[in-house]
C-alpha cells in the first residue's frame, strides 16, 4: 500500500494525541491504588461506556465480520449477536450491585461474598488464571490480528516490529497513568476507529465498480441479506446450522467467559462499572456501551464487507478477510488511507490499554497484595502496578508471534473452556447457596469436559469425533453446570454472617435472599431486560434495513424501537437512582 505525505501525517497525528492523552493525566493515577485501577470512581457514564466500546472494538473484528458475511450472509454476525442478551442482563441485573459491592477489582468479591480457605485460594487462583494466563492469550490474538494485518497492508515491512512499537506506545501511557489514562486515549481512539469505519464503507458503497453491478444490495444474493439464518437440519442435528444458532442464542450468551461479555459482567466491564461516579452512572454506561456495540458499530463494517464480496469475488478464509484492507488501498484517497490505518491502530491500543490495566489489577489486588505484602504504603503497590504492567506486556508478545497460529482457536479455546461458569457467575448474586466450592468447579469442570472430549475419548475410541464449536457448547456447559451442582450440594453453604453482610452491602432483589432480607421483587428488572434486549435488536435492524432500502421491512422494527424507549424511560425513573443519590459505595 502507498502512502502519501498526507497519510503519514494523519498517523503521525494520530500517535501524538494518543500518548499525549495518556501522558498527561499521570498524576491522576498516581496517589493510590483506586485511582490507579478504578479513576478513583469518579468518571462519568458517557466515558466509562465510550471505554467498554472501545476495548470490544478490536484490531481484527473488521475483518473477521468481512469473512463471516462472505461465508454466512449478514446473519452469520448471530455468533456475536446473540450476546446483546447478556449485555443487557449486566445492565439491569448486575450493573447496580457491582457499583454497591464498593470493591476494586470483581475477584476481590469473592471474599466478599464467601469465606474460608476455598475463597482465598479462588481469589489467589483466579488472579494469576484470568490475569495473567488467559489475558496473554487474549493479547496474544490482538497481537496477531494486528500483525497479519501489517503482513497485509505492507508486505515487505517488518511486521513484528511495527506490532512492538505500537505495543511499546501503548504500554507507556498505560504504565504512568492507569485507568484515567486509559479511558481518556479510549475516547479519541473510538471516535477515530469508528469515523475511519464509516468513511470506508460510505467510499466503498460509492464505488464505480459497486454501483456498476447494482449497489450493494443488487449484486448480492438475496438469501445472503438475510437478517435471520436460514436454518437447516439436513443431516445429524449437531452437525447442522440449526443447532449452531441455538447454540448461540440458547447456551454461548450465559454459559460462557468471553472478554466484554462475561456472564454477570465480570472482568473490564465490571472494573469501568467501579470506576464510575455512582451506581446511576454504573448503569447508563452500562446501557450506552451495549447500545453502541450493537447498534452503533455493525453497519459500517457489514457494508464495506458486502462491498468486498463486489469487488474481489472467489476469495475465501484469510484471503477474504484481507480484502477488507484491500479496500484502503483501492477505494481511499490520501490522506484518508492514513486515517484507516490510525483506526486500526486505534482499535489495537485501546484493547490492549485495557487489558494491561485489568490484569494488572488482578495480580497486584488480588495476590500479590492479598497473599504477601498486605501492609505497604499506596507508593510501593503502584511501581509495582506498573512492573506487572511492562511484564504482562512483554509475556502477550512471544505468545502472539510463536504460540498462537490462529485468532478463531484462540476464542473457540476460551468459548469451550469456560462453557458453565456463567451459571455460578450470574446465580451468586441472587442465590445464597452459591459458595466457594461451585465457583471452583465451574472453572474447572468444563476443563475437563473438553479434554475428555477433544483428546480422551478420540484416543480410546476409534472413529470418535467431537463436535465442533459452538455445538460443542450442548455438550460441554450441561455437564459443567451438573458437577457445580453435585460439589455445591456436596459441601456446606457459606457462614450465615457472611452471606448477611453480602445482602446488607449489595442488596440483591428476589426470593434467592429471603432469609436474610427482602430486597424487592426481580420483575422489574426482567421488565428492563425485555425492554433493553428489545432496544437492541430493534435498533440494530431497523436502520440495517434502511440503509438497505428495505424501508418496509424497517418499519416494524422502528415502531418496537420507539415503544423500547418508551417503556425503557418510564422504568429508569423507577429503576435508576436519582442525580443526589449516594447510595452506591466506593472504595
């Protein structure tokens, strides 16, 4: 790809604001712990949501939406669709209580919410398994998403060299200035990844070649405009589209641990819920980032990859996610290919930002503090945050350049081997006989669920195929959830003082509680996730239909829309605290 004076100015732009944003909020995240991990709970909704957007917007995804429409049609996206149901369960179910728990990090709740050796050994053990282990091999996938992409746009540069140098730019202002930096690039790299998007798919939609062959729309196959999948069942059920969209819809959005969308809104989601100013704010974040990551984001990358299937037809696999950056070079003018470029790189730093800073928070809050120096002043733990930063960035980057040989394994590994967490991860909160024991199990059950079916029982019995993912998911969460179960019965439930001390600082609703409290009825709140689940889908299809012209088939959507919102402010003024309220602890 050639770039011009122009191009190379925009970069360059692009960076220096960028670092300079982080640089110059490290004070901010100098004085403790809180403001070092949390922005000392003091950031408003609408950038603590832009965060969580950004973070989820990683370098790849363009191009993995360009090859799932090549292959599936626009209802392929249903594999990242189907989530939109958890986010919004975080938002009316788990937004508030996160906010209450007044913690720092999610997996310091485990002590709040159980007890005895187990708990400590959870918390220690989740620490380093999530904060370290699984949060390498995450930044390990965003790491080779952004080097096949160099590999693409420039063939004969050192790519490993250009992911280092941006990893290294990133790191700096992550290192200094914790979240509020963070957050504060977050923002700038949102907008510019996202305007980049858009002007690509506006080019690419107006190119001469596009509108030679109909537009859009004339030159597809109409079954590949299809909103829904066309489910089959032809042939064995497992092996057919039918189960893989249930799989989706049914299992895949509850069941299982997966960056920015863990089932009870663990992980990042949970620490931005913390670091806003109050449990109002917890919850309109919460609610603008689900929002805008269905409905704000998925157009400009759906018709630029429609626009690919015009422009460069046959191409199948890595070929035709390549062609996504393909049309930068062929669509864009300088010094718009520069602003492409930054996008990427936008969508890089403000993954990577975060998870730096997450999993940093787990290892320093969560061990190192927790099990060995309890005692040191706010100074010491954070150089040592910042320690634990420069490592964790310095592991990610031998796992992406020799370990990880693909992005898809890399989720399908995470996908299969937390299927049926999410069942302890969203029932802790509203049933007390959760304890520390099923927690364990959740992790390690689906563990040894996919062992015995990828590598055990092929191994003894012949002719034995597993199913692929994500029907696999049929297989591996039920299990897991079964053995939670038989541990959980098998073992005591928590201290009655500690659950007591739970529902007084948290609060939950529903009969899960009764014993110790009456929290209020959970219908309301299924009203609000009806209503938000409603918002989503109707605001992500109706103007979906009407950039494609379908203007009839946008209008039912448009009327559920409009009643959404509706019933959605009517609830928030029953549901949301008001502008005074203070009830939310912190710290």
């Amino acid at each position: 790809m050639e770039l011009k004076t122009g191009d190379l100015i925009v970069i360059a732009m692009y960076f220096i604001v960028s670092l300079g944003l982080g640089l110059a909020l490290s004070r901010r995240g100098g004085h403790s712990l809180k403001d070092y991990f949390l922005s000392g709970s003091s950031v408003p909704w609408w950038l603590v949501g832009t965060g969580m957007v950004a973070t989820t917007f990683a370098a790849d995804t363009p191009l993995s939406i360009t090859n799932i429409v090549s292959e599936r049609g626009i209802a392929g996206n249903w594999v990242w669709w189907s989530m939109a149901a958890g986010g919004m369960l975080t938002v009316f179910f788990f937004a508030p209580l996160w906010r209450r728990a007044g913690v720092l990090t999610d997996l310091e709740l485990i002590e709040l919410r159980y007890s005895g050796p187990i708990a400590e050994f959870l918390r220690s053990f989740k620490a380093l398994y999530f904060g370290v282990f699984l949060n390498c091999i995450v930044m390990g996938w965003v790491n080779l998403a952004l080097l096949s992409i160099v590999r693409t746009m420039f063939p004969q540069a050192d790519a490993e060299l250009a992911v280092t140098l941006c990893a290294l730019v990133t790191l700096a202002y992550v290192a200094v200035s914790g979240l509020w930096g963070v957050m504060i690039a977050d923002a700038f790299q949102f907008v510019t990844a996202l305007v980049g998007c858009a002007v690509l798919a506006i080019f690419a939609a107006r190119h001469p070649a596009v509108e030679a062959a109909g537009g859009l729309v004339g030159a597809q196959d109409p079954a590949s405009l299809s909103f829904f999948p066309q489910l089959s069942s032809e042939g064995p059920f497992f092996e057919s589209s039918m189960a893989a969209f249930l799989a989706y819809v049914l299992i895949q959005w509850w069941a299982s641990w997966y960056p920015g969308a863990e089932p009870g809104g663990g992980g990042y989601i949970a620490q931005r819920i913390m670091s806003a100013r109050d449990e109002r704010h917890g919850i309109l974040a919460t609610l603008w980032f689900v929002v805008a990551h269905y409905c704000v984001r998925s157009w400009p990358w759906i018709l630029a990859a429609l626009a690919t299937l015009i422009l460069y037809p046959g191409l199948t696999g890595g070929a035709r996610e390549a062609s996504y950056v393909s049309l930068i070079a062929d669509v864009l003018p300088s010094p718009l290919r520069g602003l492409l470029i930054a996008a990427f790189a936008g969508a890089y730093m403000s993954t990577i930002s975060t998870h730096l800073n997450w999993g940093a928070s787990y290892v320093i809050n969560d061990f190192y503090k927790r099990r060995f120096v309890p005692n040191a002043d706010e100074k010491h733990y954070i150089q040592v945050s910042r320690g634990v930063t420069v490592a964790l960035m310095i592991i990610s980057l031998p796992v992406s350049f020799y370990l990880l040989s693909s992005v898809k394994e890399a989720w399908e590994f995470l996908l299969d081997c937390t299927a049926g967490m999410g069942f302890v991860l969203i029932l802790r909160w509203y049933w007390w006989r959760i304890n520390a024991a099923a927690e364990l199990a959740s992790m390690v059950a689906p563990i040894f669920v996919v062992v015995a079916m990828r590598v055990v029982l092929p191994a003894i019995i012949v002719g034995f195929e597993p199913l692929p993912a994500p029907q696999s998911l049929f297989v591996v969460a039920p299990l897991s959830v079964l053995a939670t179960l038989v541990v959980m019965y098998l073992t005591a439930p928590e201290r009655n003082e500690v659950l007591q001390k739970f529902y007084e600082r948290v609060r939950p609703r529903g009969p899960g509680w009764a014993h110790y409290g009456s929290g209020g009825s959970l219908g309301i709140l299924f009203v609000g996730w009806v209503l938000g689940t409603a918002l989503v889908y109707a605001g992500l299809f109706a103007p979906g239909y009407l950039l494609l012209g379908r203007f009839e088939d946008a209008l039912p959507w448009l009327v559920l829309l409009v009643v959404a919102v509706l019933g959605l402010v009517v609830l928030f003024r029953r549901f949301i605290p008001g502008r005074d309220s203070r009830s939310s602890r912190a710290g």
